[in-house]
C-alpha cells in the first residue's frame, strides 16, 4: 500500500529549533521576491545529504558533536536570515515576501540510525533502494495560516544531524527552492562548515568569508517578469504533492574521469568538427541524456520514434545579466535552457553528437548571451508546466559545486546525495570527490531502467 512516510530506518533522539543568536543585533527582515524567485513558488522542496566517515559514539555525539553543530548552525544563520524565517505568502491580495522576526528559527532533528551498517551501504555508487535514503531527509514544518493577518507562512530550511554508531555521521538538508538556488544553499553550507571550523571564538567576517549579498535592486525587471510570474503562479496554485512510497526506485552513482570527458569530446570532434562548445558540462549531460533515451528499449518502454525528448538546464545567471549581479547573491538567479529532439534522433548511434550539438548551441548563443539570456523568460512558467506530461530530463546541481570540501570536524565528505531526484525526472551533477576534473553524476530510476542505463553508459566509454 503507497504511503507518504518513508521506511523507519532512525530513531529521533531530538527536534529543536536553533535560531540566530539573541545577542547579534537581528533585526525584522522582509525581502521581495524577484521574479527569479516567482518560478520556484509550487515547486518541490530540494533536499541534499552529506556523509562523513566518522567513528564516533553514542555519547561523544550527543554531548560533543550536536552541542558544537547547534552552536556553528546558530552563529552562521546570523548571516542567512532568510533560511530561519518564512515565505509570507498572501491568501487574497498583496505579493510574497520572505520575513524574519527575531524569534524565528530553524528546526533541526537529532537523530540514529537503527542500523549503524547502513552506513556503507547508502555510501556506495552501486544501484541502492531509493527509500532508504528518506529517513535521513528533514520534512519542511508544515505551513502556518493566519487568517487574521491574511497570509500563510511556509517555512523554508531544516536541518537533521543523523549518527550511524561507531561509523559515520549524515547532515541532511531540504529548503524551498524559493527561498534560494543552489548557488545560494551551497554558499550556506560552506559557510556552516567554515563557522564550524573556525570555532566558537571566530566570526564570520568578509575578511575570511564571503557573506551573501541582499540587495534586490540589482536585479532589473524592466519587462515586469515578476508581476507576470504572481499572476500565473498565484492563479494555477500548483502545490508539489509529497513522495509516495515505495518509490520502486534505486539509487546509483556515476562518474565520468577527465579523460573519460576528453575522449567523449574527441569522439565528437570526429564526427562534428566545427563544434566549438564542447565544455564538460556540455559532454556530461549529452552523454547521460542520450544513455538514458537510449535505455528505454532496453527497460521495456515502448517509445515512438517520433516522440519529442527534452532536455532542461539551469545556469547561473549572475555574471550573464546586464549588469551583472555580485557572485554572493543570496537568492534565485538562474535562466534555463531548454534542448529539443525526437527519441529516434537521440537513440543512434550519432544521437550523443547531435545532443552535444544542441545543448552547445542553446549555451553559446543564448544562455552565454547577455542579449538574449532572458528573451523567453516569460514563457518559463508556461513551458515547465507543459512538459509534466512529456518525455524530459533535467539537472539538479553544476559542475561548479563542490560540497566535498566541506567540513564540520569530522573530515571530508564520504558521499554527497541529491534525494530530491526521487521525485523528477533529473540527474544530479557535481565535482568528483575522488577525481581531479572528474564529474559525479548521481540518478534514481527503476531498477530495470538503471541496469539498462548501466550497461550502455559503460560500453560507450569503451570505445
């Protein structure tokens, strides 16, 4: 029978909320949404898990390890207010705002693993059941509504610090994507990681860190993208429905090495000379696009080969904006692209050079174009929404995130997991932890689609 609880795989010993220091001067903190922010309104929450390697006791956990992830969680949120308040969102009239009160907090679980053998198991790259990762993921608060005030208040992070006995430690992470981008979120944890390091003693300062920058000013909406944005968001109220379980769904992780990537471009190069834009982003996510196209015979999915396939992409639009807006952003500042083909085109043999094509193209002449960058943007909201019901695939994460170097006390991160893939049809994308110029690529799909994957992905680097 489906459910909406994940297995009970942990026991929680704690739920607490942590909240900014009282003494650091927190004032009330309202910041508007800019229409970057208006996309992700419906959309479901992105939840990250971070392992470490670290034998550590019961005892040591609860009187050491949590006392110090508390304080360093307290002490960083001091600079991402945002993340211990709430999105205010109106119930008749008015627009969305994100609002700290002093007062408001982060809520945070402490809690064991039942099994402290798990531990390897969830940490490998080999096809892993997909439910078992959940238990580890905190659940969002449930929203509060204010019927008096007119508004529902939705919180928007939570945290949930896991020990397996004697063998390691996960840091669970889920936020609202309105609240900020991975940009954003990633910036956060390495700043929870650099206060952790620092000690109690040290402050977060511009001088050893680089603190998020507020200001929505710098992001011009001359075409009134975000009054557009509250409208369609506000009329369709597209609420993202929780994960049913089982998901029948596994888990794996994938790694292209940077002479894998070379190869890939070379093997293009043969075939395409005149391709200009063959980043390893650009090769990575062609590959596993067209490895996965080409999956479905091998799945049993009976496919026409007429039938479109679309390939989505987010890129950070910061540096890409005219005028460009500061690297420290806190917030959403993504534009996307989007790649089209057939699933004949992209299940042949020239399918990875034609993909590679394509989302170089879609790069080079839009997305790394100041001018032309933001030209659809209105018909963001429209084109998500229509391909729910289509063969798409899409990207959660960038090869310029690196949250394998971040540390809490307790040495570098064994495994890095994106768990809100469960719930899309997207790969998650990011550094290598074990290879220089390497890429992570982690997938959740049925355990007969991924073996089918498996199987072609490793017989196109043997070429």
């Amino acid at each position: 029978m489906a459910s909406t609880e994940p297995p009970k795989a942990v026991t929680i010993h704690e739920r607490c909320r942590i909240a900014p220091p009282s003494d650091g001067g927190a004032k009330q903190v309202s910041l508007p949404l800019v229409f970057f922010d208006m996309v992700w309104l419906h959309f479901h929450p992105i939840q990250r898990l971070i392992f470490y390697q670290f034998p550590c006791a019961n005892e040591h956990f609860m009187e050491t390890v949590v006392p110090n992830i508390k304080m360093s969680l307290s002490q960083t949120l001091k600079h991402f207010l945002p993340l211990a308040g709430n999105l205010i969102y109106p119930l008749e009239s008015g627009n969305p705002e994100f609002r700290y009160i002093p007062g408001d907090s982060v809520s945070v679980a402490i809690a064991e693993s039942n099994e402290a053998s798990d531990f390897h198991y969830l940490t490998g790259d080999e096809p892993r059941d997909a439910d078992r990762f959940h238990a580890l993921v905190p659940v969002l608060p449930r929203p509060e509504i204010d019927f008096e005030s007119g508004f529902k208040r939705i919180p928007v992070f939570a945290v949930q610090v896991t020990l397996f006995p004697d063998t390691g430690i996960c840091l669970g992470f889920t936020n609202h994507h309105a609240v900020g981008d991975g940009s954003s979120i990633v910036g956060f944890i390495k700043a929870w990681s650099a206060v952790s390091m620092l000690g109690a003693a040290s402050e977060l300062s511009a001088a050893n860190f680089p603190l998020p920058f507020y200001d929505r000013s710098v992001v011009k909406d001359q075409s009134g993208l975000g009054n557009t944005f509250w409208s369609q968001m506000n009329v369709s109220r597209m609420e993202s429905l929780p994960l049913n379980f089982p998901t029948n769904r596994v888990r794996a992780t994938y790694t292209l090495h940077k002479n894998d990537i070379q190869k890939l471009r070379n093997l293009v190069q043969a075939k395409k000379p005149g391709l200009v834009h063959l980043s390893s982003f650009t090769i990575t996510t062609a590959y596993v696009w067209t490895c996965l196209v080409k999956s479905a015979a091998g799945a049993g999915e009976e496919v026409d080969d007429n039938e479109p396939e679309y390939f989505v992409f987010a890129v950070d639009a910061r540096r890409r904006l005219d005028p460009p807006v500061p690297a420290e952003y806190f917030g959403n500042c993504v534009a996307f692209g989007m790649v089209e083909s057939t699933h004949g085109q992209l299940k042949v043999e020239k399918g990875f050079s034609m993909a590679v094509e394509l989302i170089g193209e879609v790069i080079s002449k839009r997305v790394n174009n100041k001018d032309e960058v933001l030209r659809d943007a209105g018909s963001w909201v429209s084109k998500f929404s229509e391909l729910v019901r289509k063969r798409s695939m899409g990207v959660a994460g960038s090869p310029r995130f690196d949250l394998y170097d971040t540390e809490f006390g307790w040495g570098k991160p064994k495994k890095y997991e994106v768990v809100s893939i469960d719930g899309s049809e997207s790969m998650s994308l990011c550094k290598s932890r074990e290879v220089e110029g390497g890429l992570e690529i982690g997938l959740s799909l049925p355990d007969k689609k991924m073996r089918a994957f498996a199987a072609i992905f490793s017989a196109g680097l043997k070429i």
